[in-house]
C-alpha cells in the first residue's frame, strides 16, 4: 500500500472517529466535520482537504499564533510584526511561513459581518470592538478602513486579515469550535442546529481554511517546525 492511500485510509479514520466520539457523548449534532464543510457550497476554499495548507510552509522562518479567543488586536497585530521585524533583519516575507490558528471563541474571526450583525457574535464570544471598546457588530479586521490600525512607535500597521494574505499569512478555522457553538447558539434561539451551523459555513471568509480542530491544526504546523506563539 503506497503512502497516499494509507493517508487517505488514516483520514477516514479520524473522521470516523469524531464521529463515533460524539455519538458516545450524546452529541448527535456534532458529527458534521471538515468532510461535510468541503461538500457545501462555500466559496473560496483554500483546499477542501486541510492537510494541503501545511504543505505550503516551506518558509525559512516559521510561525504558528494560537488564538483561542478575542485578544484586542494582537492576534492579527503580531502576525505583522513578524514579518516587519523579518524584513528590518533581511529576510523577506516569501521566506517566512505564518499561520494563524482561529479556534475555540476567536472562531467569529473567521467570518462575515452578517453574522456578526445576525447572531450577535460579540456579545456571545465577548470579542469587543478595537474602536468602540463595546460588544462588536462586525469583523474589525475584515477589509478595514487604510490606515484603521495606528500602533505607537510603528504608525499605520496593515492588520486586517485580507491585508495578511496579501502578504502570504494563512488562516485556518476549527471546525470542532464552529460545529459545538452553532449548536449552544441554536439551542438558545430554539432553532435547528443544523440549518444554524450551515449558515455560518456560508459565512467563512475567503481563503480561511477550516481544519478538523484548531489543535489537529497546531500539530500540524507543528510537525512543519513552525514555533508556536500563544495569540489568545
């Protein structure tokens, strides 16, 4: 047996397991997985298997930035200030890999400002407004304003989530993070799980990647030599 097919076996394996854990624990509405993210009709996936993502750290400089909540605007700050003090000692940003893990309650990071406008996302995560200081309404760092982010001693910092792809940092999802909530969220609105969680898969920003679980993910980068960095 060839090394692709035992991946593709060791896959369906993990997806079986998930499965199985959630059917033990009586959590019967949390079985979809990464699989079933990739057979909706999202728009701009990286890839619809997570594992391709790794495959493109190949930087001489690696980073991986754990957020698994709000954290002001660090999370999205200290990506860029990576790469800046990167460039300021001679390595370009083609040479370094910076991945950014959104899980657990940073997953609202992820997504469109319907939602957070829909389901009141700052108030259930606790992710305030940078700019207001209250319960955001909106993704802060989702194609802001030019020159919104102004840190002492550095100026206008480009920190919006687009402006980081721009400059090669990848962001990835925890579906595991995405599937429980939606379904605390559903069972406080009384509405169907499942219908819930596909809308808010129907929000994910382009070019973020959903992963099985944002730790599946940091293992990953992990394995991949990337240091890893607590961001939340």
């Amino acid at each position: 047996m060839n090394n692709e097919n035992k991946k593709s076996i060791n896959r369906r394996k993990f997806l079986g397991t998930i499965s199985g854990s959630a059917a033990v624990l009586g959590l019967s509405t949390l079985t979809p997985t990464v699989s079933a993210i990739a057979s909706e009709k999202n728009h701009d996936f990286v890839s619809t298997d997570p594992e391709e993502m790794f495959k493109k750290i190949t930087g001489e400089h690696r980073v991986v930035f754990d957020v698994p909540n709000p954290n002001y605007i660090y999370p999205f700050a200290w990506p860029r200030v990576f790469l800046l003090t990167n460039m300021a000692t001679g390595s370009q940003e083609k040479d370094c890999s910076v991945v950014v893990v959104l899980r657990h309650d940073a997953i609202p990071y992820a997504m469109e400002d319907r939602l957070w406008q829909k389901y009141k996302f700052g108030e259930f995560f606790k992710a305030d407004d940078p700019f207001t200081e209250k319960p955001s309404i909106r993704n802060p760092f989702w194609k802001p304003k030019q020159g919104a982010f102004n840190i002492p001693g550095f100026g206008p910092v480009p920190i919006g989530i687009n402006e980081l792809q721009a400059s090669g940092v990848m962001f990835c999802v925890c579906d595991a993070a995405l599937t429980v909530n939606s379904a605390k969220m559903a069972g406080k609105m009384k509405i169907d799980a499942a219908e819930l969680r596909k809308d808010w898969v129907s929000g994910l920003l382009p070019g973020i990647q959903p992963v099985p679980s944002g730790l599946w993910a940091l293992g990953r980068a992990q394995k991949k030599e990337c240091a890893y960095i607590f961001a939340g």
